[in-house]
C-alpha cells in the first residue's frame, strides 16, 4: 500500500480496546487489539501461525488471546506462550508479528513500520487535548470509502467550505480570502482569515446564544495545519474585528485518518470548544458533525474515490486553483516522503541479501 509506515497512525479511540478482541485492517494489514488486566494495550497480527484462524474470534486468556481454533495463546509480544495439545510443546515458529502501540490523547497510537524506530515522542502535540477546564472535547469515529489523501485533500482544504457547508458556514468574504502557506517545523500549516466580514451563520448563531447582540463587524479565521503521515488539526472562531482571538469563540479541532485499504479510510474525529461546557451541547455537536460530514462530504470522497478509482492523482493532471496551496504543498510532501521510505527500504534490501541474489520491493 502507498503509506508511510514509519509514523504514527491512530488505531482506535482509548475506549474502543478492551479485554475483548477487537479486530481493525489498518494499511490493508488485519490486525488485533485487545487490553491485559492492567489496562496495556497490545496489538497482533490477526492470523493464527497454526491454520491461519483470525485471532480476533478467540478470547482473552491471562493476557493473552487465546486462538478459538485450537487453543493456542500468544502474548502481547505475539510469542505463544501456551499450546494444549498433546505435550504441551511450543513449535519456535508459533509466533505472529506485533506492532509497538503507544497511548496518548484519549487514542491508541501504532506504529506499523520497523519497531526499532517506534519512538512516541514523535506523536505530535496536542495540547488542546489535554485535560482543560476551559475547553470541552467531543470525539466520534467514521469509516470512510475514500483513499486517506483524498481526506487529507478534504480537511486541509478551507475553499470548499462556503460551497460544501454553505447552510453552517456562509462566510463570503471567506471565500475570498488568500490562502497562506506556513510551516512550523515537519508541519504544513494552510491559513484563511476574513477581516471585517459577517459571520459565518454557524458562529453568528452561537455568538448570540452565548454572549447576546453585538455591533460592528468580526474576524474569521480558519487554519488547517498537517502532520505526517495524516494527522490534520484546525483552529476556527471568530472575534469582533481588531480584538484578539482569545477574546472571541472558538473551536479547535483534531482530524486523524489512518488508511485501512487504498479505497477506505478510518477517521477519528475531535472537537474542542470554549463555550457552552455542557453534557447538552456535547451530544448536539457530536450528532451535528456527524451528519455534516456524512451528508456533506462522506458521499463526495466516496464518488470521487469511485471515480478516479486507483489513477495516480498528479497523473490525471489536475486543475489547480489559488486555494489549492495548502493542499499541493502537503501532497509533494507525502510524495516525497513516500519515495525517501521507498528508497530506504529498497536498499536495505539490497544490502541484507547475499551478493546476486535479485530483490523485489513493493510499497
């Protein structure tokens, strides 16, 4: 598959692993989750050595999960630890292949390229999604019929969303506005900001439920910022004009997807607001986002998917627009990326096999 694989995905919300198994393809890969009794979450590959039963229909055994075929049981390290057949001997190669996983901001990160590298620090920071008294989290997952660069192309890009989510977010100056490219380290950050405009009807009508009438006219920004492999993160809100934005409302919103095949995507969701902190508004929002994105953009990325089906993007020669910037950065950035991975393992291939011996690499 054409992913990253040195890089942190998200495999599942905290809560989504429990001591039963729970099964997920992540880069076209089948894999199992499940929790020990102190809570550590381990993740295997979801096939039995033995007869290549999925291992997600056994069960948890003492920390391990137990192989409903025959009875085997594998450590979160995916060596057997246990066969109960005749004498009771573990054959050396009844192991299956395990991923590191690391937790951090209320998901389970894995790690699906080689574990000597997996190295946590390298999850990027999120300190919105940190415990804060002064901002509330909703957080929801999706399963998506799109390849994962289409929606990183949907969640960086800030120009479709007068016209997809024109009903929320109708912001004409918003339209208009330049598209800024900045980087902050590995980060691509796309940045549009309204000036002395109205509103969007989304914060015009919570401006007034929460803080009643105003006068004059607001500033509306919208920054999309990108992290490899495929983590995007927006800063929305508005503010009276010439006020700082801590004085105005705003969201700040994670949007993490990790590719389960090359035409489907998972997408684990968060929004973190600064007003109205209350159990109420939390299922409003999470129902609210919900449909907005299933009715709004679910079904575009799946007939587009459907459409270009596995064509290569720059192949198709796209047209581009001014809004495109952030978008086109972060895809010749991938690109690149991609291909130094591609190049790395090519030749670590090359050098560990014995001297004409020919060697075939995929992505």
């Amino acid at each position: 598959m054409k992913a990253l694989k040195n890089v942190w995905y998200v495999a599942a919300w905290s809560g989504e692993i429990t001591a039963t198994p729970r099964k997920r393809f992540i880069l076209e890969q089948p894999i199992v989750f499940y929790r020990t009794a102190n809570g550590i979450p381990a993740a295997l590959a979801n096939t039995c050595p033995h007869r290549f039963a999925p291992l997600d229909y056994g069960k948890v055994v003492d920390d391990t999960i137990q192989c409903a075929y025959h009875g085997l049981r594998f450590d979160r390290t995916g060596a057997c630890v246990f066969n109960p057949d005749g004498a009771g001997v573990v054959p050396k190669a009844a192991r299956v292949r395990s991923y590191p996983l690391s937790e951090r901001y209320g998901a389970v990160w894995i790690w699906m390229g080689d574990p000597a590298r997996a190295d946590s620090s390298k999850i990027p920071d999120y300190p919105f999604m940190e415990p804060d008294p002064n901002w509330r989290l909703v957080s929801g997952y999706l399963r998506v019929g799109a390849n994962y660069r289409y929606m990183i192309d949907n969640l960086v890009d800030v120009a479709h969303v007068p016209v997809l989510h024109g009903d929320m977010f109708n912001c004409p100056e918003m339209a208009k506005a330049k598209t800024y490219v900045e980087k902050e380290g590995a980060a691509i950050w796309a940045k549009r900001v309204a000036v002395v405009s109205a509103p969007p009807t989304l914060f015009d009508a919570l401006w007034r439920q929460t803080r009643g009438d105003y006068v004059g006219p607001m500033d509306n920004w919208a920054d999309s910022r990108w992290d490899a492999p495929s983590l995007i993160s927006q800063n929305t809100g508005v503010a009276l004009t010439g006020k700082p934005r801590e004085t105005g409302i705003q969201t700040k919103n994670c949007h993490w997807v990790t590719p389960e095949t090359e035409a489907s995507s998972h997408y684990f969701w968060t929004i973190a607001r600064n007003f109205l902190l209350d159990e109420a508004l939390d299922k409003e929002l999470r129902a609210q986002s919900e449909r907005l994105f299933v009715e709004q953009d679910q079904w575009l990325l799946e007939a587009l998917q459907a459409k270009v089906g596995d064509q290569e993007f720059w192949s198709m020669k796209p047209m581009l627009l001014p809004g495109d910037v952030g978008t086109v950065e972060v895809r010749r950035t991938v690109d690149r990326m991609l291909a130094a991975e591609q190049a790395e393992a090519e030749k670590i291939s090359a050098d560990a096999a014995p001297a004409g011996t020919p060697v075939a690499v995929t992505g």
